[in-house]
C-alpha cells in the first residue's frame, strides 16, 4: 500500500485494482484505497482475479480503458510477476499509465528484467545496498547462498526478528508472552 502515497502526491489520484480474489489480494486493495482516498485520490473500478491466473489479458485491457492514472497490483508470487509481464506486453506504462506493484521484491525485478519492469512503482522495506550496515549484512548472507543472492525484505525482517528475540529470550527466563 506504500506506494500509494507517493504516486498520489506525483499526481495519480484515480486507480484501478488488479485484486486477488482472496483475503490477502482484498486486504491489499483495502488498505491501499484507505491511502488513495486519504490523500484526494479515488478509485474508479477493480477487477477480482482468481488466485494462478495465467492469463491476465482481460484485467489489463478493463485497466487500460478505465483511464485510472495508476494500476494498483493486489496480488503475490507469480500472478505478480505475470500481471507486470503482461502489462508491459499491452503497454500499460508506455501509454501513460503508471503501475503499482503493492508486493514486490527486488529479486521479481531482477528475474523480469529491467525492460519489463520499467515504470514500475513499488517499495520495499529493506535494500541490499542502502548502507554500510545492510550491504555488510548482505555479504555474509549471499555468502551462504548458493546463488549468492542478495537478501529480500522478508529474508532480512526474518533475521532481524530472530535476532531481537535470541538477544532478549534470558530477560523473561525464555518464557513465551
């Protein structure tokens, strides 16, 4: 939903969701019209897509001739990955319109490319490369990874989680709230 701030103060103030039909995919959608509408901002339809979908090509094209300034991605794993596929190969972002991914990882930037996801919009809580501190943390993981890949915002909240709770575990005998 974070990316529903900044592209409202860029001037994208209509929306249209491309919203797994799920919990998830609505609580997304939720949480971010709460966002769009605080900031001025409307949304003008939604399109509820089944969970695996592979083919995205009706959603896109409602998204594209709704004219909504920004297409809000309710979705994960790989319906996002093909629902960003898919709107570069209908040229959502070359017409003007402005894409929001509302779960994205930098390694779904990675595997789609550069060219693919051009002029996607989308946050992340953690970058490998954002400091001495996160690019230290970023080496001794891709170290250990057979890939070497650099750690994603879950990999690393992951860590930090466990770490807080091995370091504070002896201040309440271990004991569980």
């Amino acid at each position: 939903m974070e990316p529903a701030r900044p592209l409202s103060k860029q001037g994208g103030d209509t929306w249209f969701f491309i919203t797994a039909d799920y919990a998830f995919g609505h609580a997304l959608q939720r949480d971010t019209t709460a966002v769009v509408e605080a900031n001025g901002g409307k949304v003008i339809g939604a399109a509820n897509v089944p969970v695996n979908t592979a083919d995205f090509s009706s959603f896109l094209l409602q998204a594209q001739s709704s004219k909504a300034k920004v297409v809000g991605l309710a979705n994960a794993g790989g319906d996002t990955t093909n629902s960003i596929k898919q709107a570069a190969e209908f040229g959502i972002v070359a017409g003007g319109q402005k894409l929001a991914g509302l779960l994205v990882f930098i390694s779904n930037i990675h595997a789609l490319g550069l060219d693919i996801a051009q002029g996607l919009t989308f946050t992340e809580t953690f970058y490998w490369d954002m400091n001495d501190g996160t690019r230290a943390f970023s080496k001794r993981f891709s170290d250990r990874m057979k890939n070497h890949a650099e750690p994603t915002m879950v990999q690393a909240g992951d860590y930090a989680s466990t770490l807080d709770y091995l370091k504070n575990a002896g201040s309440d005998g271990g004991q569980s709230p």
